[in-house]
C-alpha cells in the first residue's frame, strides 16, 4: 500500500471516529433537552391548571356576591 491510500486510510478512519462521537453527544443532548421540555410542559400545564381554577372560583364567589347584592336590593325596593 503506497503512502497517500494509508493517509486517507488513517484519516478517514479518524473522522469517522470523531463522527460517532459528535453524533453520541447530539444525541445526548437531544434526550436532554426532551427532558427539559417535558419538565417545564409539566410545570406549565400545572401553573395553567391552577390559574383556570383559581379564575373559576373567582367567577363562582362574584356570582355568589352578586346573588346576594341582587337579592338585597329587591329587598330593599319592596320596603
């Protein structure tokens, strides 16, 4: 084997070799952040759930209030 087909011999077998690695590491790093996403998709539905029921008990206590201001001022219009 001449000298140049054992240079590209060696230096393809290097890339290739630092190509696996690169691509170990993107994969590392995608399953990373697929963990992250996960996590704050879970945070943000939770903070969403919260806030859809805190708005619905606040509707649910203004309702009651008003009720209760409706009814008071029919009583007050019949004395």
């Amino acid at each position: 084997m001449n000298i140049d087909k054992q240079i590209r011999v060696l230096v393809k077998e290097e890339f290739e070799k630092q190509l696996g690695e690169i691509h170990e590491q993107i994969s590392s790093l995608s399953l990373r952040i697929d963990d992250v996403e996960r996590e704050h998709g879970n945070k943000w539905n939770l903070i969403l759930k919260l806030r859809k029921h805190t708005i619905d008990e606040l509707m649910a206590e203004y309702s009651k209030i008003k009720g209760e201001m409706h009814q008071t001022s029919e009583e007050q219009a019949e004395t």
